[in-house]
C-alpha cells in the first residue's frame, strides 16, 4: 500500500484560528504570489488567473527618460527680469531670497511665525513674508505671496515659484512635452 501526503492532508482537518491566519497573512499571501509568478499564475480576489507569456510582437519596452529637473521659467518683478525661476509643484509656499527682495526694493516684510522643513529635512525660519507681490510671466501679471528666506549660499535659486501659483493659476502640465500650460480669461496659455 502506497502512502500519498497530498491524499492525507486533504483528509486532515484544520486547526488553525482565525486570529493566526491574520497574524500570518502578509507572509503567506507572499509566497503564494511568488509561487504564482513561477507558474505565471495570477492571485487575485477572485481567485487563481493562468497568465499566457506574451508574444514577442506584444512585448513592450519601457523608455527610461533622466530627470530633467523642475520647469525653469523667466519673470518680470518691478521691471527686473530674473531667469531659471523653478516651477515647483512640491513646493507649499512661493520663495524668494533675502538679497533678491532687497535687489527689488520689496523691504516690506511681514512677520512670519511659521517653521518650514527643507529638502534636506532641516528647519528653517523665515525672515518674513512679501504680500501681493506682482509678476510678469509670459506677458501674464499675477500677484503672489512670498516667504522671503536666508539660503546657506547664494548658489541656488533666486525665486522658487510653488503649489499656490499652480493651484491659482489653474496650471496643466505636460510632463512628456515639459510644457506647462495656465489659464487666462478662458484660454490656455504655455509658459
């Protein structure tokens, strides 16, 4: 008489709770997808999915493209034209240097009590705030407010243009054609 394990687990009752299978379930659902993609099956809610190769003319290959770094744009504050200002959508707030705002003659700065986290995750408290400070961009006038800060060296940006422009402007952005696109008055406009 032959002694078949898979017969004899199938017949075994199970005694496991309900409170184990949570405990251990990220790691069971684990596995089970990486045996699934050895057997190119798929695991989904509904149940076990075969999954054919694809054919060699289906195949697709994805483009890698490099990061070309954030839009850069020219604006107009006070007559002055300041080039390479970054459109930065991670941004919160419109930032502007100390030295620049002095260049402009904007010295009118209010108080600010807010903390602000950089890129490099330090803490940083602004000199003050510029309120409706008005631009040209693209023969375009807004007015933005700016956190007027003391960078550790003058090597960066001059202006950083943030969210509340985007979000102002009802801003678009191409990321495949690097176009950013605004509204005015009912018509797009590209930067």
């Amino acid at each position: 008489m032959e002694y078949d394990l898979v017969e004899d687990l199938a017949n075994t009752p199970t005694n496991i709770l309900l409170l184990q299978l949570i405990l251990h379930g990220p790691q069971l659902f684990k596995g089970l997808n990486t045996w699934c993609r050895q057997n190119r099956l798929s695991c989904t809610s509904r149940g076990l999915r075969i999954m054919r190769p694809p054919k060699e003319k289906e195949e697709k290959t994805m483009q890698v493209m490099l990061d070309k770094g954030a839009e850069e744009i020219e604006i107009e504050i006070r007559g002055c034209i300041i080039r390479k200002v970054p459109l930065d959508i991670g941004s919160g707030v419109n930032i502007m240097t100390v030295r620049t705002a002095q260049r402009l003659g904007l010295t009118d700065l209010q108080p600010c009590k807010k903390f602000f986290r950089l890129a490099d995750q330090s803490k940083k408290q602004p000199l003050g705030e510029l309120k409706n400070i008005e631009i040209t961009m693209s023969g375009v006038a807004f007015k933005l407010d700016y956190i007027v800060l003391q960078p550790e060296d003058e090597q960066g940006y001059k202006v950083l243009i943030g969210r509340p422009w985007f979000y102002g402007a009802s801003v678009t952005e191409d990321w495949n054609r690097q176009e950013v696109c605004f509204q005015v008055k009912g018509r797009r406009k590209k930067v």
